[in-house]
C-alpha cells in the first residue's frame, strides 16, 4: 500500500504565528555600520529639525544605546549639539546639528 500524497506534506507554520527577533547587542549584530547609523541620524536632524535623543530612536528604530553612541561621536566631533532638556536622561536631550554638521 502507498501512502497518500497528504501525508507526505510537511507541516507549514501558521501564518499568523508571531516572529520576534531577538535584541541586537550590539550595532553590528544589526548588520548596519556605525557610519550608516550616524548617516542616518544627521540626516533625520537636518530634514526634522531639532529631536529628542527618544524621539531619533523612534525614527531609526535602533535601541538608544546605538543612538546615543553615535551622538556621543557626533557631539565629539562638534558635528551635534545639544539644545535643551526634557528629563534627567540623554533621551530627553533635544540634539540640533551645529553648523558644522549641516
């Protein structure tokens, strides 16, 4: 006897099963680069105007870890600065390109 052909099917997960990566530790486990970050932060400074360093991860979508690194970099380099604060934390600083970082 042969077996049917629906018992040769393997099993499909369920489309509505939830996929959650895991949390990156680090930038590169994103498999993006540190410059790309940083791109992506002046960018996102130069077209919105002044963020909050909550309001940048919300945009690159990145933990505010990554964020504030790559603004720690850019403050350094006087690329960045800061404007103002909302809170005790680095995440309510309001971060605003200086001149030259625009």
């Amino acid at each position: 006897m042969s077996a049917s052909p629906n018992s040769r099917r393997t099993q499909v997960p369920s489309l509505t099963a939830q996929f959650c990566p895991s949390t990156p530790e680090t930038v590169a486990d994103t498999g993006l680069s540190g410059e790309f970050v940083t791109d992506l932060i002046i960018k996102t400074l130069y077209v919105q105007g002044a963020r909050t360093g909550q309001q940048l991860m919300e945009v690159i979508r990145l933990p505010f870890r990554f964020v504030d690194d790559r603004l720690l970099d850019l403050q350094q380099r006087r690329m960045v600065e800061v404007r103002g604060t909302n809170g005790p934390s680095r995440g309510g600083y309001t971060f605003d390109l200086t001149g030259a970082g625009r």
